[in-house]
C-alpha cells in the first residue's frame, strides 16, 4: 500500500476520533449540572428571593447563593450554587435532602438558613440582607 493509502487511514482515524469525542463532550451524563435536563419527578427547586434592606427593597444582583448538602446515610456531601434569573432571584435544582443555603454579598451580612428540599417541590426563602458596617469601614 503506497502513501496515499497511509494518509487516508490516518485522516479516516482521524475524523472518528473527531466524531467520538464531539459525541462524548455533548452527552447529558458528562455535562455540568446546570446543562442536565431538570427532572422535577426526582429533584426539587430551590428558590432564594434576596433584596437590600433600603427604602425600596431593591433586590440584589451580586449575591453569592450555595446550597450546601450533608453526609447523612453514607451519601457524599455536595455544593450547589444557585444562579441568578433575574435580580434577587436565585434558583438551582437539587436532590432531595436537607441543606445549609449561604447568602453572600459584599456590602451585607452574610446569610445562611437550613432548608429540606423535597422530590416536586420548591421551598422558597425569601430574605432582606442587612448592611454591613464592617464592609463600609473598609
């Protein structure tokens, strides 16, 4: 087999590694767990509602939200992050579970309720951050 024969295997080898690893790096199952379809039969969502605490109730849009799972039964701890919709609105999917929920954001004092999420539902925390007088003297 002379070298234009060589070459074509190498560009046919070539092309299905291509192929394979285009078809690996879009599976659901590798992808992060915001990309994964959302399965509300099996998860809940969790919904942080946050707004300063001035005259207006504005809410806030550079918080820091993480759900923060526990090592109950041998099942490993996890973090999730909560990501914002819309402002003061914060929301990530999770499993079933009880979790410590952070909230925090620069020029507040920083936030955090433990809340049980449960398979079709979505518990809902609503907060008003409260200023922070160690943020303003820095």
């Amino acid at each position: 087999m002379g070298y234009a024969g060589a070459m074509r295997r190498k560009v046919f080898l070539l092309l299905c590694i291509a192929i394979a690893a285009t078809s690996f790096s879009q599976s659901s199952h590798w992808a992060a767990p915001s990309e994964q379809t959302i399965d509300m039969g099996k998860n809940g969502i969790l919904v942080v509602l946050a707004s300063q605490n001035d005259v207006d109730a504005t809410p806030t849009t550079g918080a820091y939200v993480e759900a923060h799972s526990f090592n109950v039964n041998w099942v490993l701890e996890k973090t999730f992050v909560l990501k914002m919709v819309k402002p003061g609105r914060y929301e990530a999917a999770l499993p079933p579970g009880v979790y410590d929920v952070l909230v925090s954001e620069a020029s507040s004092t920083p936030r955090c309720k433990r809340v049980l999420v449960a398979a079709g539902h979505t518990p809902t925390w609503k907060l008003m951050l409260e200023h922070d007088d160690v943020f303003s003297q820095n």
